[in-house]
C-alpha cells in the first residue's frame, strides 16, 4: 500500500495499474481503522490489485472528484475507471470477494 497526497498524485501512480483500490480514511476515526485493518488483511490475501490510501487530513483534492462525502471508502478502479466504491469499515473477507469477483480482470 502507498500514500497518495493528492489528486495528482493518485493519478500519476495509478498509470500503468490495470486494477487499483483507493482508501480514504481518517486514521483519528474508528471505522476508518477498521477498514483499514480489513483491507490490508484482504490485500494480503490477495495480491492482484494495486492500494492507495489517502489520509483525509492530507489530502482534499479527491473527494470532490469522485463524489465522496464520508470515510473510508473504498474506492475500486478497472483500468484508470472508478467500477466500485465501498463505504464503512466490513471483514476482510468482504473486501477480498470485491476485489476478486468485482473487478473484471
């Protein structure tokens, strides 16, 4: 997982990813820990996705863009296009069956 510290910055590391997942999550809130425990858990189980996570104290230039108006949220991306976005904190197993069977390959 890498940080991202803007819009910008998402995009450029995003390129050349065929699969990406965006987390932005507030690390001072309960949910956000929550699904940012799931998610890494998740991603270890599966290694075909690219994650990003953006801190929202960091980083307000992607929630405009994307419509996003609570945290965290996962945003979930097929070819440079956002396919998915997955509010609330859920199991990793959750966060795993979206990555595996939400995303085209």
């Amino acid at each position: 997982m890498q940080n991202v510290f803007s819009y910008v910055d998402f995009l450029q590391k995003m390129a050349g990813n065929d699969r990406v997942a965006l987390l932005i999550h507030n690390p001072e809130n309960e949910f956000s820990r929550c699904a940012f425990r799931s998610i890494t858990e998740a991603m270890h189980l599966s290694q075909t996705i690219s994650v990003f996570i953006a801190d929202v104290s960091q980083v307000q230039d992607i929630h405009p863009v994307y419509e996003i108006t609570s945290e965290p949220s996962l945003l979930l991306f097929v070819n440079g296009k956002l396919v998915s976005t997955v509010e609330g904190c859920h199991e990793s197993d959750y966060f795993k069956a979206m990555i595996n069977l939400g995303l085209p390959k």
